[in-house]
C-alpha cells in the first residue's frame, strides 16, 4: 500500500491543535520534556499549520537604511511553539513537524528542513493565530526537527534519518473494515519506532 494524500491531511489536522502536538511528542519523550506545563497544555504549546513568519529583507535594508520585513512560508507542515502558561510568553523551544507528503523521497524530506534551518538562520518573528496574537513573537535560536513517516514510507528514508541523527516517529493506520475506508488518529495511533538524538540539531 502506498501513501495517499489523505494520510498526510489526517496528520496535518491533528497536528493543527494542541491535543494532537502533544499526542505526536508524546511519541519523542524528549521533545514532551520540553513542553512548560503538562496541567495548563492548551496554555502551553501553541500550534502553527503551514506556517509563515517575517523576516528582515536585508537587501532593503541596506540599501534604504531602514528595517523591512518580508512574509515567507516554511517549508515545514506545522510549528509548534511553548509557552509560558504563568506569564503568557513564548519560551525559546521552537519544533518543526516535518510530515512524509506523497511521493517525496529521502533527499526532498531532508531538504525542507535543511531550508527551514537557512530561512530561520536570520532574525524572524512569527505570523501568530488569532488568540495568541498578543504573545510576543520573536524567533528563537532554540529549533528541533521531528519527521512523521507512515509505515509505508520507504526504508531508506528511516535509514537517511537516523544516519542524519534526526528524530522520526512512525504514525500508523487503522483500517476501518466497517467502512471499508482508512482512518487513523495521533491520539489511536501506536508508534513502533522511535529513532533519532536528544542533542540539538
């Protein structure tokens, strides 16, 4: 069976709040360390689908002698963002969920974070949902990667993973016999196979 676009929307929506970010770090214990308050969660971990940030177009600069900012979409699928529940400010922990999208090989997966690293290697502040717009913004030097690949994602990408030394977790399906259909969740889903470091990367 091959991966459907359908598998990739499923966890993109679960990942678009933060009952399915926290189901999907659960799977990566390092990264649910990290999150500030596991009793005030919807306080605590802001979620950003298809994220857009601002960042410093420094050719204007220079050439104006004043700051301008431009939009730019990452090449991730969704962001997830701590946040202090007690003073209601962004902490430095930034994770980047980087899901397997169909067709896409080892090098293609890879190379979107690799871009992410180089469009946050500059100044950048985040374009915020609309309840936590008044949450102070500002990007952060503290950024982790986490890959969603399916149990159809073919083995050498678990292989380019792990010796890349990135963290990966394996979401997989459930089948409906019923309906005849395919259905999963993060919070039904078991994960198998966690590999990856602790270390930043």
């Amino acid at each position: 069976m091959t991966i459907k676009q359908s598998h990739y929307e499923e966890v993109l929506a679960d990942c678009s709040n933060h009952v399915g970010a926290i189901a999907l770090l659960k799977q990566h214990r390092p990264y649910l360390e990290m999150i500030p308050s596991m009793r005030r969660p919807s306080e605590s971990v802001i979620t950003i689908p298809l994220p857009l940030i601002r960042v410093r177009a420094t050719s204007a600069s220079e050439i104006t002698g004043f700051s301008s900012t431009e939009m730019m979409r990452l090449p991730c699928d969704t962001a997830i963002l701590m946040c202090d529940p007690e003073w209601k400010i962004k902490t430095g922990v930034e994770i980047f969920v980087f899901i397997h999208r169909v067709d896409e090989d080892f090098s293609e997966l890879l190379g979107r974070w690799r871009q992410t690293q180089m469009q946050l290697d500059k100044g950048y502040e985040w374009l915020m949902p609309a309840p936590h717009q008044h949450i102070l913004s500002e990007g952060s030097d503290e950024v982790y990667p986490l890959f969603v690949l399916f149990p159809e994602t073919p083995e050498r990408i678990h292989r380019g993973l792990r010796g890349a030394y990135l963290p990966f977790v394996v979401q997989t399906i459930q089948l409906d016999s019923d309906l005849e259909d395919e259905s999963f969740g993060l919070l039904d889903s078991l994960s198998p196979e966690i590999f990856g470091s602790d270390e930043s990367y």
